[in-house]
C-alpha cells in the first residue's frame, strides 16, 4: 500500500506545555495531530488538494493512504474491528452507506453543510454520517484516428457500443475493483425497465469488451493511446486526456450516464479526534470545492461555473435516476454476479 505523507515542518515545542493533552492543547504547544486519511482521490489531483489544506491548516498532520476505491473498500472492511483511519475522503457514497449499514460511521454535520446540493448530503441521518464533495460520471472516451482507420462512426449511446462492428475494441473498468465500474454497471441495471434488461444489455457489452481494467482512469489513457480506442471511462479523466492533445473525444451516452458522489465520512472510533471534524468542515469548504472542481464540472457546492466545452451544457442533466442506496443495499450482490458472468476478460492484478 503506497502512503502519500506531508512534509513535516520542523517546530519547537514550548517545553513548559509538553505534558498537555487534546487536540486544542496540542496545537497551542506547536505540535502537529497525526491524522490518518484514507482516499480513492486521483493522484494527479491530490497533491493540490493536499496543498490547500496545509496552506489552511499547518497544524494538522496527514498521514495519507491512497490506493483505487477497490483497494480503499477492502482496507476499510478488513480493519473493521480495529479501525485504523479517521477520516474517509472521496470514496464513491455506495461504499459509505454500505459502511454505515454496519455502523462503521460516525455523525457529524461539517461546518456549512447548508450551502451543499441537498443530493449531495445523508438524508437519513442528523447529524448526517456522509456528505458528498463531487459528482463524477461514465463518459466515453474514443480515439478519433483510430475511428478514422477502421472506417468506424464514433459511438454516441449504450445501444451503439453493443454493435458488433466494435468487437474487442472497447475497455472498461472492472466494478469490482474500480468506483468507476461500479457506478456505470449500476446506472446501466437502473436504465432499463427491469434488471434482468440490464443484465441482458451487459451480456452483450461483454462480447465487444477487449479488457476489463482495474482502474476507472485507464480506459481513458488506452484510448488515447489507440490500444482500445474506446474506453469507458469517467467526465474528467476523459477530459483530461482530450485535453492533452491526444486524438480523443469524449462522449455522453444520449441516454444519460450512471454517476455516483465522491463522499467523506468520520469513522467511528472510541476517540473520534477533533481535528478530524476539522478536516471534514475544510473538505466540504468552498475553497476545497474550487479545488475539486479542476476534475469534477459537479461539486457539492454549485459554485456558478460554466462546465468545460466538451461538457453538456447542463451537467446535472446527464445523470441518469440513481438510487443511491439501492446501489450500496445490492453491491455485493452485483459484484459477485459480475465477477462470475464476466471476469475472464479482467486484466491481471
């Protein structure tokens, strides 16, 4: 597991208050709280966040764990007797809310929580248990060149990407190990009339699948690549790579996309450390929400932008119905069913 850790700032403790005890106390004598954060928050955005919070908070310490959504779930899981992490930042709600289902969470209502989307906060729970700092979406992402080559029209929907002209040309990320890959299964099982719809949709996906990734980002990268020149992928990731300069568009299925939020939470413990409250309010703060939407064109606060060019022109208007907790309530079940009908085509871990 790779630890992503601030960089100490050398301080001087004032000998006389060495003894205090707290979280206030501590920050009084000059010393740094240790705080364990875990996080699915790309990588090439985390360290601006990261940044921020240290300009605004010097005096709080992040001992950061980053690894996929997938890795993160398990972590949290495994150590749910002995809980290692204070704080969960940016894992997709579904996980959360399963979480809570096993009383995992602690309450807390993070300063300014009145200025977030309402979809965005825990409508079942006050103090809430989670909120939500993004919305992120299934976005595909197709290499124009490689369209060109083949003689191939661009996909532009679901039911285009299950023609058999695309065989063996499209990757997708595994739900199993990627919130990216969960959310789009799941959007797409909620899209038809019945399940068993969805299923029989996914059954015919699969025969044009090349690789299932275990990444939500690398379908985006291969496709800009050309190795699969569609991918399906998420908003920003596909953006970022259309942007780079690489021969790709990104595409909003017409009929809409399966989204999930990137949500944080305060793990329950006996000793839920009051710096971890701080970190929350500053997750949820209006400079983190500028700061989250470099990636995201939906955060948890509507901060009055215009969404990038490649965007639709109402964001929120692409998101297929989603039923949250319906999502987490059937994960496992998904997943195990998944896994069995379609894992064969699951690149190596």
């Amino acid at each position: 597991m790779r630890k992503l850790l601030f960089p100490m700032i050398l301080v001087i403790a004032f000998m006389m208050m060495a003894a205090c005890g707290g979280d206030g106390e501590s920050a009084q004598a000059g010393k740094k709280e240790n705080l364990v954060v875990y996080t699915a928050i790309e990588t090439d955005y985390l360290q601006d966040h990261l940044d921020l919070f240290e300009k605004e908070h010097p005096d709080i310490k992040l001992d950061l764990v980053r690894d996929s959504s997938g890795i993160i779930i398990s972590r949290i899981l495994a150590e749910k007797d002995n809980p290692k992490a204070d704080v969960i930042w940016g894992l997709s709600v579904d996980s959360l809310i399963m979480f809570d289902d096993d009383g995992m969470l602690e309450g807390y209502n993070p300063a300014g929580y009145e200025d977030l989307i309402p979809e965005f906060t825990d409508q079942k729970n006050d103090p809430m248990h989670w909120t939500g700092i993004a919305a992120y979406m299934t976005a595909i992402a197709v290499n124009t060149a490689e369209m060109e080559k083949k003689g191939l029209p661009i996909p532009e929907s679901y039911a285009d990407l299950i023609d058999p002209q695309y065989k063996g040309l499209i990757s997708m990320p595994n739900p199993a190990s990627s919130g990216t890959g969960f959310l789009t299964v799941a959007g797409l099982l909620q899209m038809f009339d019945t399940e068993e719809e969805g299923w029989e949709y996914l059954d015919k996906l699969h025969d044009n699948i090349g690789v299932y990734t275990h990444s939500g980002s690398k379908p985006a990268v291969e496709a800009a690549t050309g190795e699969f020149p569609i991918g399906i992928s998420f908003d920003g990731r596909a953006i970022k790579q259309e942007e780079s300069g690489a021969p790709l568009v990104t595409i909003f299925p017409k009929e809409g996309s399966g989204w999930t939020l990137e949500a944080n939470a305060l793990m329950k413990k006996d000793n839920v450390k009051d710096s971890a409250k701080v970190f929350l309010d500053w997750a949820n703060s209006r400079s983190a929400m500028e700061s989250y939407n470099k990636q995201f064109a939906i955060t948890g606060i509507d901060l009055g932008k215009t969404p990038p060019a490649s965007y639709p022109d109402d964001p929120m208007g692409q998101l297929l119905e989603n039923d949250l907790y319906w999502a987490a309530d059937n994960r496992i079940e998904i997943v195990d069913k998944w896994i069995e009908k379609y894992d064969g085509k699951s690149e190596a871990e």
